[in-house]
C-alpha cells in the first residue's frame, strides 16, 4: 500500500492508503474506535469499526495512548464534517511505540509548565502552525534577496567587538583570549557589501539585555542586507518590498495555518498592499505626545509608545531620523541636519512596533573615528572596519529584520517565546 502524508489525502477519496504518524487525540464508543492521527503534515480522523477489522487490530487499538506512534492503512472517504474535508476508514494498525502518559493534556497549563515542557508542547496544533510560518517568512526572505541579486555572505558569531553597543554582550572564553558572542553581523556585511555590492547574512544573534519583555529573547535570528551606493530612502524601499513579498508568500502558501491559528488576516491583506507610511522622528514624537505619551523630543521610544503609535496605522510605518546621540555610532548623520541621522526602524502594526532597524553608514573615515572614539569602543579593534573607509569608501545602507519579531506580527501571537522551537529567554536556557 503506498505510504501517503495527512496533507495529501485530501486528493486521494476513494484510494487506500498507509500513513505513519503519533495519536494525537482518540475516543472509542462501543463497536467504533476514533483515531486522530498527526503525522506532521496534518491530522486526520481515522475511523476503525470493531465488526469490520480484524480482532489483532481491535486489540492493538486498546492498547493506544496519547502520543503513541503507529502505522495506519484505510480507505479514504468524503467527510463533510471534517476540516480537511476527509476522513480514513481503518483497516490495519501497527504500533511503533506505546506511550507513556503524555503530560500536556486538554486542560490550561501555563506557560513555566509549557516552556519546560516545550520539547513536547511544539507537536500541538498550534506550535506546529507557528513554526510552519516561521519556515515560510525565512525561506521567502531568502527567495527575494536571491532574486534581487544579493550574495549570502554569513558573518562570525564568535567577534572581537560590539556592534549596537557594549552593554548586551555575552562574554565566552576564547582559547587564552575572550570573544563576543555577535550581537549583529553588520560591519562584516559592510566589508563583503563592498566585495560583492550587495550581500546579506542569516544567522543567531545574541543579546544580554535583561529585558523580561514579550519582545525580547537573548538568542535571536536577524536576517541583515547590505549594498553598497545604496542611499537611506532606497534602503526602506527595500525593506518594504521585502516585507510585502514575505506577506503574499505567507497569505498565499500557509492560509491554513495562519487559520489554526485564528488569525484575522485584514491588517496583514492590508499590509501586502505596500505603501507605508514614512514619519520623520519629530512628527513622531509630536504625535505621540497628543495621544498622551509624556515622550519628550531627543528620547528614545519605549515599547509603550510603539505600540500606542503603530495602532494608529493600518500597516506597518517607517519612522526615520532619529536623534543620533540616542542610536548606534556607525549611523550617518544627515548633511541638511546632523543632529539627526539617515536611519528608519519599521514598526508592525496592531501595537508590534520594531520588527527592523537600518540605516546609511557613515562613510568618512574622520568622522567615524571621531565616532568610535565618542563611544568609548576600543579603536584597535575597529582599525579593519576603518580600511572600508581607506579603500573606495562609497555610499552604502543596510537594514536588519528580527526574525521572531516579524513572526509574532504575523502570527498575531502574544508574546515571542513561542516564535523560536527552544526559546532563550532572560530566565531561560532549557530545555
Ligand atoms: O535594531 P537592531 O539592534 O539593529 C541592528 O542590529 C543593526 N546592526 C541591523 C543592521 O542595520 N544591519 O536590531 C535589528 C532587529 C530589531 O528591529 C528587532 O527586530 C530584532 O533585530 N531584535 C530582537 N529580536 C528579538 N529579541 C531581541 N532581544 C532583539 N533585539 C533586536
Ligand atoms: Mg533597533
């Protein structure tokens, strides 16, 4: 009998099939035995009828448990009834493995006992979904960079230096010596940016921040791009091509999860239109402080005022230059007013608020020397990152996208711990 997967029986009516998979749920009523079976395509009821199978197959029915693993052959049939539109008449059964009593039931458990059971909590419906999506937003990043010609350049994640600044660094033990675990892969970007013009990196990325926010992990994954004579304003037309054709990707390919998971799909079918709006960091400010936020002008916006200022818009939003003495040293000041700068952060809507941070670089050695020096960072350390300076220094921006963030948006979840198969979190390193 051919071996079939859940997500395939749907065009299979009539046909029999064997499939292999876990017991994710199961009731017996009498003379007829409900299987639901998962096997990580999909679930499908299989109905087994005590006059019609064989009396081994009854028996080893009796035998099941949550979570149990087996293999199971039937007949596919038209089920209205059903989600999927389907449902198998059983015929044969084989245990694999009997389970022993699966510790996340029906009941509400809370999130400790979640997380600590997440080895297990990701094979439920929803978690599958999630992590479904997850797939879909990376591989489409990857399709559009590939696509736009960017080169795959990964950056190091053992690093001599911070990058964003020096207080979120894990310190680790290198050898005789002592590294950083990378807390972005830009400047590496920057340098195969000028290499092979546009390039971008994939990878984790660490950050100490002892911040217990439903936004905030300590190991996440950032896709960073990089191209050189790219000004600002190209930089955050990339950045929002790129998130309307993750959106489509999505919308188009993982409708049924984005269902699972009782997700209103308005704001996203909005969001894949384009079309976001661009706020100066000023205006910013201004209108928060009319809808009551005490931000004063020169401050940095808190997660609060993100997501107050986000449920105004329909879409996500860019906001731009903000104060430079509140962002990163490499960022470039903007000629016409320095004391602002040539960046943008992208806030998600439905109160997400920063999914992405980009900016121009700064691109005259003087200055950025003069930079480094005024962040106190060790100039030794930055003299390779100075050469890009020294040899054909031109224009170039870049931008990186917080991959858990851009999944908790569209997913619509709560907080980002369930965005990531094993969550690092300021409490948590198991399992
Ligand atoms: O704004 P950030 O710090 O920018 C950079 O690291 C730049 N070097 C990127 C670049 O221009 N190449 O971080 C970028 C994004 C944020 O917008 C957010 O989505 C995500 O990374 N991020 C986090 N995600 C989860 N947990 C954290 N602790 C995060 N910190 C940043
Ligand atoms: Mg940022």
């Amino acid at each position: 009998m051919p071996e079939t997967l859940v997500s395939e029986v749907g065009g299979k009516v009539g046909e029999a099939v064997e499939l292999k998979g876990w017991v994710h749920n199961f009731r017996s009523s009498g003379s007829i035995f409900f299987l639901q079976l998962r096997d990580g395509t999909g679930r499908v009821q299989v109905v087994y009828s005590k006059a019609e199978v064989p009396e081994q197959v009854w028996a080893g029915l009796q035998t099941l448990t949550i979570e149990s693993s087996v293999l199971v052959t039937g007949t596919v049939k038209a089920e209205p009834r059903s989600p999927s539109g389907v449902e198998l008449s059983g015929s044969g059964l084989t245990v694999v493995s009997v389970a022993a009593e699966y510790p996340i039931g029906k009941k509400d458990h809370g999130p400790d006992f979640l997380l600590n059971n997440r080895h297990l909590w990701i094979r439920s419906a929803r978690q599958e979904a999630i992590l479904r999506i997850r797939n879909e937003i990376a591989f489409a990043m990857r399709e559009f960079f590939y696509e736009r010609g960017f080169i795959n350049t990964d950056s190091p994640i053992f690093t001599p230096n911070a990058v964003e600044g020096t207080t979120d660094l894990f310190e680790v033990k290198y050898f005789d010596d002592k590294a950083y675990l990378s807390q972005s892969g830009q400047l590496y970007l920057e340098a195969t940016s000028a290499a092979l013009r546009k390039t971008y990196c994939f990878g984790p990325t660490f950050r100490s921040e002892k911040s217990k926010t439903r936004r905030h992990l300590t190991e996440f994954w950032m896709l960073e791009a990089e191209a050189a004579f790219m000004d600002w304003e190209e930089n955050i037309q990339l950045q929002e091509d790129m998130m309307v054709f993750i959106l489509r990707r999505v919308l188009d390919r993982r409708a049924a999860d984005l269902k699972t998971l009782e997700r209103d799909t308005k704001t996203l079918e909005t969001s894949a239109q384009g079309k976001f709006p661009r706020i100066h960091y000023t205006d910013a400010v201004a209108q928060l402080q009319k809808l009551g936020s005490d931000m004063k002008d020169g401050d940095d916006f808190g997660g609060d005022d993100e997501t107050i200022l986000t449920k105004q818009y329909d879409r996500p939003i860019f906001i731009h230059h903000y104060p430079a003495a509140i962002k990163a040293f490499y960022m470039k000041p903007d000629p016409a007013d320095p004391v602002h700068v040539l960046n943008n952060d992208m806030l998600a809507p439905e109160g997400y608020g920063e999914v992405i941070g980009g900016s121009q670089r700064i691109d005259d050695l003087a200055l950025l020397e003069q930079r480094i020096a005024e962040h106190q960072l060790p100039p030794a350390a930055f003299q390779w990152y100075l050469d890009l300076r020294r040899y054909g220094s031109v224009p170039h921006s870049g931008f990186g996208i917080g991959l858990e963030r851009a999944v908790a948006w569209i997913c619509g979840l709560e907080h980002v711990r369930e965005t990531i198969p094993f969550p690092r979190l300021l409490n948590r390193l198991t399992p």
